[in-house]
C-alpha cells in the first residue's frame, strides 16, 4: 500500500500537476482520516476543487487514525528527513 501525503492529493488538481491523478486512482493507494480533514476542512477550497476532492476520498482507501498510528508517525518524522 502506498500511503499518499495531503499535498499529492492538492496538487493533483492543478492541471500542471495531472501527472500525480494515476496515484489517486490506484487502487493500492491509501490517505489517512487527516489527510481527508486537511484537504477537506480547508475554508478557501472552491467549489470545482472540493468536487474533486470528494470524488478522490470517495475512491482512495482510508486509513481510520489511532494513537499507535499518531505515536508512529511522530517518531517517523523525527527520524526521517524528506528532501
């Protein structure tokens, strides 16, 4: 499974950025609940962009969020340098 960050999903909806929508679709894709809120919940989403949006949260598979998953994904973060 391929768990994809919130910032895939917003820039796969810009036109210039088309190439990232496969990941979207794929079927071993997956965005957690925040993800979801993040994109979601933001207050200057228009109304084309949150169509998109629901549709790709309609398909993608979701990954539910618990404390073993949130102490994880802090320790990741520390450990891990993303360049």
């Amino acid at each position: 499974m391929k768990l994809l960050d919130s910032n895939i999903l917003i820039y796969s909806q810009l036109s210039e950025y088309a190439y990232l929508r496969p990941f979207i679709f794929d079927q071993d894709s997956a965005v957690s609940k925040i993800t979801q809120l993040e994109v979601l919940g933001f207050h200057r989403l228009n109304d084309e962009a949150r169509q998109y949006f629901v549709s790709c949260f309609q398909f993608i598979n979701l990954i539910e969020i618990n404390n073993s998953i949130i102490d994880r994904a802090i320790l990741l973060r520390h450990n891990v340098k993303c360049h």
